[in-house]
C-alpha cells in the first residue's frame, strides 16, 4: 500500500479527479474524515504546508504539495511529477503606482515565504530585513509595516482589491508528486506504476 499526503481544499479534490479517471474508481474523502483507504492506497487530508513534512518523515510515502512549498523547506525529497495543477506564481506585491526600488540600502518585505525572499535577495546581493506574517498579508506595506510584500499569486485579484498591485514574479509554481527517499527505493515498482498512470492524464 502506497501512502499520500494530500493537502486540503482545490489541490486535494484536482489531485483525486486524476486518480479517479486513471483507475476508474471515485476516491473521495468522507464528510470530515481525514484518511481514506481505497484501491492499494491511503490518503491523507493534512494542510497544504505539513505535507512535506509527513513525507519527509516517512508517514506518507508520497505527496502532492507546491513547488514553493518544497522550496519553503528544504527537505531532502525526490520530486516525481510535475501535476501540472494549481498553476500560479510567488511575486512581489506593491502599493498601487509604485515600484520596486533596487537602490534602497534595505528593504523591508512581509511574507510567510521566507526563504524565498531571502534567496531572492542574497542573489541580487541586496540587505534585506524579512517580516514574518502568517495572514491578512496585503495590509502590511499599506499601514507602513513593510515597503511590500511576497505572497502566492493566482490572478492578483486580493492585492487589487487592496490597493495594492503584482510587482515581479519571483517563481512559477505548480502542484508536485514527490517522494519519501526510502519508500521511493523500497516501493520503487509501485510508486513508478503510479507515475505512469497519473502521466497520461497531465
């Protein structure tokens, strides 16, 4: 039995749908159940941050998580499959009319995607001060908190609606199939089995 972390919501229920058309059967989660056993698998309904967390320590086998995620953590994990789902980007968000001043001795940023502006910024080998926030993210340049923010885009629509616009993108992002190290060498036959039939349906 193969072992999947999923995580909750959109990518979760897109995710099933691809299994359900390669094996021909409805796999859904019951009410507010969070494993189901169906067809050789379990799946786990864990948030969308955790799930590289239970591959990473070998309770899930494999899971389906963000790239931005995986990049986020930094674990040691074998990426199988680029789902193709969820597509959006992580960018820089800005006050309406504004732009991203590269000539500041430091600048101020708000996001919950830490490593990634750091990255970001140690590449452009410019002083940085990051301001951890876990929500209601949009709010941070326009109370003067932060000179702006890096944040998950899909269409920009929250950052219009308050004020602010998409500044540039610092990564692509899309839904991954990655691997636990071990059970990728001990479940190798089942888990490329797996890989091969959710491939057709990208």
């Amino acid at each position: 039995m193969l072992t999947i972390a999923l995580p909750k919501g959109r990518i979760a229920d897109e995710t099933l749908d691809r299994f359900e058309k390669a094996f021909g059967e409805k796999f859904i989660f019951e009410d507010r159940k969070l494993i189901m056993e169906k067809a050789g698998f379990k799946f786990l309904n864990v948030r969308n941050q955790d799930v590289p967390t239970y591959v990473m320590h070998g309770a899930a086998d494999l899971g389906v998580v963000g790239l931005d995620v995986l990049e986020e953590k930094e674990y040691d994990l074998i990426k199988l499959l680029d789902l193709k789902l969820g597509r959006c980007k992580v960018a820089f968000g800005l006050r309406a009319g504004e732009k991203l001043n590269f000539d500041k001795s430091k600048i101020t940023i708000a996001t919950k995607h830490e490593k990634i502006a750091k990255k970001y910024f140690e590449q452009k080998a410019m002083a940085v001060e990051i301001i951890k926030l876990y929500g209601s993210i949009e709010l941070a340049p326009l109370v003067g908190l932060c000179d702006c923010i890096v944040d998950i885009v899909e269409t920009g629509e929250t950052m219009k609606q308050n004020g602010l616009e998409v500044g540039p993108t610092i990564m692509e992002t899309t839904a991954h199939l990655i691997a636990n190290k071990n059970s990728f060498y001990a479940k190798k036959d089942l888990i490329f089995d797996l890989k091969d039939k959710l491939e057709k349906f990208l």
